[in-house]
C-alpha cells in the first residue's frame, strides 16, 4: 500500500479546518459578536447576560463545530450521532424551563417594600407596558404575523427572560435577534431613557422632593407573593410559570424560615441558569438567521417599544402629578420598564442632577419592580391570544 504524501495529508487537514468552510455572513457574525464583548467587558452593559450571549454567537457561527446541531436516528430509530453541546443545553430555552428559573432569583433579589409602600405606582408600571401593544401593532402593519409581533413587542417591557420565554414558545425562529435587541436595550437603559425623561417633563417636575414612604410590615411583605400569585394567575394563567416562580422566590426571602433555598435562588441557582440560558441563546444567532432585513426590523421595532414604554410612564406620572397637587415626580414613572434596578437608578440619577437633594430611588423602586409584574402579565395575554 503507497504511503500518502506528506502534502496530500496537509491539504485534507486544512480543508477540514473551519478556515475552509467559513462565509463572509460567519464573519460578519463574529464582528458582531466581537462587539458585543467589547460592550460587555469595556463598558460594562450588562456583562453578566451580554457576555455569554456574544460567547455563544461565536460558538454558533464557527463552521463545521456542530455545537447546534440535532442529533442522527437512523431508520430503526437508534441513536446514531448525538448532538451538540449547546443543542441540549437549549431544551432549558425550547421547553421554557430557564426563565422561570431565572425569575425564580429575581424574586429572592426583590424586595417588594416599596411596590406596598405606595401602591399607586403599580399603575405607572402598569403605564409602560403600552409599549409593548403599540409596538405589537406596528409590527403587525409591517406584516410580521401574530406570533411574532408579540414576541417583537414584549422587547418594550425590558424584560429579557420574559422576551425569551415569550419568544421561545411564540417565534423561535426570531430568538436570537430578539433576545440581543432585548438586553441590548436593557443594557443602554441609562443612555435611551433620560433624553426622553427630559422632554417630557419639566425642571420644575424633575425638581419635586417626594414625601418618605412608609413602613411596611413583615406580614404585608409575605402575604403580598401568595395574593398576588393567586390573583394574578388565575386572570392570565398562561403568566403561572413566571409569575409564580418569581414569587416564590419573594416568599422564600420574606417569610426568613428558608434562608439557605434563598440565598440558592440568589446566587447558585440564578447564575448556572444565566450562563446556560446567555450562551444558548448566544447560540440561536447564526448567520444565516440573523443576518435578515427583518433582524434591522426587529432592533429598531425594539427601540421603538422601549421608548414608547419609558414615554408612558412619565406622562402617567405626570398626571399623577397634576392629581396629587405636585407630590408625585414624573420621573418615577420611567422606571416602570423591568429594567430592574437600573431604571430605577436612572430615575433617581436623573432627579438628583435637578436637586441634589432628591432622593427618588426607593420611589422609583415601586414602578420598577411592578414593571416586571406588568411584563409576565403582559406576556401571558399574547402567550393565550396566540399560543
């Protein structure tokens, strides 16, 4: 048997290398990818999400790796070539087991003191969710169907497990564009939202000094996750998964009896489903999904939602201004996107740049963390229209 040349060896090597197979789109990809690395490590936008779905973007768009791909049965139905890595890491995100999980830490990191304080300001997180619906139509006029207008709307809620999960059972075909749209938008919270808090409202506004809130008790912080589960999912049941995961978590850090399962919830639990659910999600964006004129649709439609939303709940809170004899800073309502606690501190930022005495952010806190309330409702109405 003739030996194979040395140079015939090499030329197979090369050719199997990802080197021979890579497109312009992968590159373009990658580029992009790069990006959002860039913006996650140097300036910190989001890092802890942005950094693994930028990751996974790499991962989906190296040729040949196969990290996304279905695994092989053949004909008898066995086994004959498993799947990737990242395509069973996925079924968290295509069987909608991650964000609930994800929602599950957010309730132990979220303290609803200030929602029960002053229960007014649900109506402003009530208030920027109308981003989400005219966002919704707009999408529809541009002729997305049904499905993927509610999956391109709830980007307004700033939501981004709600996004995913929504999205995921909706449109998955539209994951990737969407959940980068989604926590792109939530990550530029502190540039987008305070030129819009500036037009709409005046300095005299901006300068309002908001009476303290007052104390709320142990027993209101405990009975509040169980009502408003109740309540909440027996009006939206198709809301039950992160409604109720996120008040379970609540629970566990209000009732003080279970501090080990909260601190889990908080730390362990939250961050291997974040990293599971960045890189997955990372993963959906391959070039020849993203690199659509729709994707250009999507992120634009996405602005548009997020403005819409934080625009809502400043008029809202100006209204409650007008009604309140000036005890209510419009600037609060901004705060009524999901973005939890960013918003709020983009609210309290904002107020304080006008009075240096203003002290917004316990305020703000009220809308901020009804915002993610309003967000899984809002989610639930499109899941049962068009799940």
């Amino acid at each position: 048997m003739m030996d194979v040349p040395f140079t015939h060896t090499i030329r197979n090597f090369l050719l199997d290398t990802g080197f021979a197979s890579l497109t312009w789109q992968q590159v373009v990809m990658l580029a992009i990818a790069g990006i959002l690395i860039y913006l996650a490590i140097k300036k910190q936008y989001e890092p802890l999400l942005l950094l693994p779905i930028a990751f996974g973007m790499v991962l989906a768009n190296i040729p040949v790796a196969g990290l996304m791909a279905e695994p092989v049965y053949d004909s008898t139905g066995k086994l004959s070539q498993p799947g990737g890595l990242l395509y069973y890491l996925y079924q968290g995100v295509k069987l909608g087991v991650y964000p609930p999980l994800i929602f599950l830490g957010i309730g132990a990191m979220t303290d609803f003191g200030p929602l029960l304080a002053n229960p007014k300001s649900m109506l402003l997180g009530a208030a920027a969710q109308l981003g989400i619906f005219i966002t919704f139509i707009g999408a529809l006029f541009l002729g997305f169907n049904g499905p993927e207008a509610s999956s391109i709307g709830i980007i307004g809620g700033a939501d981004g497990p709600t996004a995913i999960f929504l999205t995921s059972k909706l449109a998955p075909h539209l994951l990737g564009p969407i959940a980068v749209a989604a926590y792109s938008y939530m990550a530029l919270v502190p540039i987008i939202q305070p030129p819009i808090m500036k037009l709409l409202t005046t300095k005299k506004e901006r300068q309002i000094v908001m009476d303290q809130l007052r104390p709320v008790s142990k027993l209101e912080k405990i009975l509040f996750p169980i009502i408003v589960t109740i309540v909440t999912t027996l009006i939206v049941p198709s809301a039950a998964g992160l409604i109720g995961m996120l008040m379970l978590g609540n629970l566990f850090r209000e009732s003080l009896v279970v501090d080990r399962l909260s601190k889990t919830a908080q730390n362990e639990l939250i961050n291997i489903i974040t990293i599971f659910l960045g890189v997955t999600v990372g993963a959906t964006a391959n070039a020849e999904t993203f690199l659509r004129p729709q994707t250009l649709f999507i992120i634009v439609l996405g602005l548009i939602a997020f403005s819409f939303g934080t625009a809502s709940g400043v008029l809202l809170g100006k209204l409650m201004c007008k009604l309140t004899g000036g005890k209510v800073n419009p600037l609060i309502g901004s705060a009524g996107v999901s973005a939890v606690p960013m918003a709020a501190r983009v609210s309290q930022v904002v107020g304080q740049k006008e009075n240096p005495s203003n002290f917004l952010l316990m305020h703000a806190m009220g809308p901020n963390v009804a915002g993610v309330i309003g967000s899984a409702i809002a989610a639930g109405v499109l899941l049962s229209l068009f799940g």
